[in-house]
C-alpha cells in the first residue's frame, strides 16, 4: 500500500448547517433544466429506497456533445453547498490536464441553499441512528439548527447504487468504472462508510473532514469488521482535514477530535497493509472547516485522479 501523510496542519471545524422542508415530487416527472452554472443541468428525482427527494446536478465536460467515449464519473454529496467549487475546480484542473476531464454528478436537495438542507443531509449521511447524540448536540450547542434523524446512509447508499447511477450512466456518456465519491463533514462521514460498505460502488474517494466521531467513532467498527473479511481494498482514498479544527493538545476545545480521529483512521488504513489500496492523508496548516474545501478539492482530486 502506498501512503504520505505530509503533516503540514489540520483543517476546520465543521459547520452544520439549517433545516427546512420541500413537498415531495414524483420521480416519474423528472424535469431537466438548465442550472445556474454553465453547461450543467438539473432534475428532481424521489427515491422509492429512502423516500425522500433529492435535486440532481450534472456538470458537462468540455467537448461533452462531440465526444463519442464515456466520461469518469464523480459523485458530489452536499451539492446545495458545495457543487460550484466542486465543479469549477474540476473543470480548471481539466483545463490544464492535471486530472482528466469528468463528468460531476452532485446529490442534494430542493431546497436552496446549503443552509437550508442540514436536516436531510443528516439523515442520509449518517450510518447509523443515534438520538441520543442528536439531542447532546442540541443541548452542547443550542446555536446549531435542529436536526430531525440520522442513519440514514445505508439506503442512501442504495439509492445511488441502485436508482442513480444507472439514470446517470443511461443518460449521459458515463463511465461505468473510476466513480469518484466527494464528500466533506459527515459527507466526509459517509465518504469512508462507503468506502468500507459500498461494495465497490466507488473506487475513488475523498474523505475530507470526516465526522468520524460519530456515534462512538462507529466508522472503526466497520473498519475492522471489513478487515476480518479482506486483505484487499482495491481504492484511490484521499483523507483531508485542517490544524484549526482541533488544537492540538487541548482536547477540552474540541470534542470532536477532528485531527486526532483522521490520524487514527489513516494509522489503522496504514497497519492493514491492504492490498490494491493506494493512500495518502494530508493535514492542511491554518484552515477551518470550512475554509479548508477550496484546497481539500484541489489536492485530492488531483490524488484519486492521478494519472
């Protein structure tokens, strides 16, 4: 197994973000229109595995009408934040052949801004269902928004296994091997769980500030339960978070060990010598939580895409 861990910092602390509702929209009027940024579209799709309603985001390549090759495929979760950076670090970085030119798929919400979708983001993020941790949230920090459920991920993962990504690849020219998985926060959560419980769905990930203190650091126990059945890992995993999100040394400031964890997932990914696992980890000096996307999405997608 491959692995640097350039140990330049840490990233920042996550930000969870506000809640609303959206009426449900029947999957069979599917609607496709442009989207606000250029050569994208976007369509409404309501899942019979989770039940809930997801907007689809799709960025084109360059040359996408003239190309007769599929494209590789990289799926965005938290695509009511974060798609735009995504997308446009993805098409710089085509332009200039640091990372060839791909296909961006982003998963989120009808319902605006990022700041609107913590509530189902949490739901579907999360790989298991933990109240009690939900309502020791809200107590430890009456500031955060409300957030409704959690463990949702499993069907989350079988949503896009199972209904999006053959819309996706009959759709559009995309390639059935190298999906990428972007995800950050507990998209970064849900980034590893599916690296260990995906079954290959993926073979590309970025794991950026990953909220793997989530239930008890449950993403461990998965971790070692994949590695009592297999020596292999065939994946190209990127593991990112920033310095600030956690002082070092001073674990009474932060709970959520955002540093710490990283490290000790990356040390357990290292010790198993996995075969076919090609990993590196990077902890990024003087960035936040949320400072820290711009750079985890440059760096990483240059990694899983390394040519």
């Amino acid at each position: 197994m491959k692995r640097t861990f350039p140990v330049d910092a840490l990233l920042i602390l996550t930000a969870l973000t506000l809640s609303c509702g959206s009426e449900p929209v029947d999957s069979e009027t599917q609607t496709q229109h442009l989207g606000a940024l250029a050569d994208t579209e976007s369509r409404v799709m309501t899942s019979s595995i989770t039940g809930r309603t997801y907007q689809i985001s799709v960025a084109l390549p360059r040359g996408y009408e003239e190309a007769d090759t599929p494209y590789p495929v990289l799926f965005a979760v938290d695509a009511n934040m974060q798609f735009g950076t995504v997308v446009e670090a993805v098409r710089s970085l085509g332009w200039f052949s640091e990372i060839p030119e791909l296909l961006v798929v982003g998963i989120g919400y009808p319902v605006g801004r990022g700041w609107n979708a913590a509530g189902p983001r949490a739901v579907d993020l999360t790989p298991t269902d933990d109240q009690a941790l939900l309502d020791e949230l809200a107590n430890d920090h009456p500031e955060w928004p409300v957030l409704e459920g959690s463990g949702g991920a499993p069907g989350f993962l079988r949503f896009i296994r199972e209904e999006l990504i053959p819309v996706i690849e009959r759709d559009y020219k995309a390639a059935s091997e190298g999906r990428g998985l972007y995800g950050h926060s507990f998209g970064g959560l849900f980034s590893a769980y599916a690296l260990l419980k995906g079954e290959r769905t993926f073979q590309r990930f970025i794991v950026g500030s990953p909220s793997l203190w989530w239930s008890n650091r449950v993403i461990f126990e998965y971790e070692a339960g994949y590695a009592s059945a297999h020596d292999s890992l065939p994946a190209r995993v990127f593991l990112s978070v920033g310095l600030l999100e956690e002082e070092v040394g001073e674990e009474s400031l932060d709970p959520f060990a955002m540093v710490s964890n990283l490290r000790d997932l990356t040390d357990v990914l290292d010790s198993r010598a996995y075969k076919d696992l090609t990993l590196q980890s990077h902890v990024f000096e003087g960035e936040t939580h949320l400072s820290v996307i711009p750079a985890t999405i440059s760096k990483e997608l240059r990694f899983i895409y390394a040519q």
